[in-house]
C-alpha cells in the first residue's frame, strides 16, 4: 500500500494566526523546531515506495 503526503507552505500570517489562537481561548503548550530527515534503503531504485521519515525536536536557542 503506497501513501503520500504532500506539504505545502504558503505565505503565512504568523501574528493573525496567534491571535485567532489566543481569541479562540488556546494556551501554548510547547514551541518547539523539528528537525525532518527522509530515509531510503541502501540498494532501493529511486522512486521506490521504500522510504522512512524521522521527525527530531531541535534544541531550542535563544
């Protein structure tokens, strides 16, 4: 069974965004940066549905 996910980032409010949160009563509960790598098999054929996505938080830096 073959999946895809398709990410797309578009031009982002980031203030308009935290204030509909905050009208909306949402309290943060993290902030964090991540750090996403895609893996493939060694031996695996481009394109092959083979692939491993790992997600890792990055060390926060003020």
């Amino acid at each position: 069974m073959s999946q895809e996910i398709e990410t797309k980032v578009l031009d982002i409010n980031v203030a308009a965004i935290k204030n509909k949160l905050a009208e909306l009563g949402a309290q943060k509960i993290q902030e964090t940066r991540l750090s996403v790598d895609w893996y493939q098999a060694k031996g695996e054929k481009e394109g092959a549905a083979n692939w491993f996505l790992r997600i890792t938080d990055l060390p926060h830096i003020d």
